[in-house]
C-alpha cells in the first residue's frame, strides 16, 4: 500500500547490496561473503586468488566466480 509505504519509509540503515563474482572486484575493493545484515564480516580484496578477513586479519582464497556482495 503507497500511503503505508509514505508513513513508514525504510530505515536509513537498511544497506543495500549488489551480487558480483570475485573475479569482477578490483584489487582493493571491500566486498561480503552475504547480503544478510548482522554478522556480515568484511572482506578486502588483496589479488586476483585472496580476500583478507578485515576482522580476523587472515588471507583467504577465492575462486574467480565465487559471488560476494559490495554495498551500493
């Protein structure tokens, strides 16, 4: 219903996300593993086979089409 939409706008902390493949990142670019709010950790993408895990600060490899998510 538009009225309700109007008097309940989305929260402005709601994030979007757009779907990638690994592959498709530039080096250095942050992206996430999902698109589910909460425990969503993020990444860094360090070369063309590795993320870093920003929390826990270790190298993890990735396939080329893997998908990962970027916030918009």
């Amino acid at each position: 219903d538009p009225a309700q939409d109007l008097n309940n706008p989305p929260s402005n902390t709601n994030t979007d996300f757009e779907k990638f493949t690994f592959g498709e990142l530039e080096v250095g670019e942050l992206f996430w593993q999902t698109a589910i709010p909460g425990d969503n950790i993020p990444w860094r993408k360090e070369n063309q086979t590795q993320g870093k895990n920003l929390k826990k600060q270790t190298l993890h490899s990735f396939e080329q089409r893997t998908i990962v998510w970027q916030k918009t």
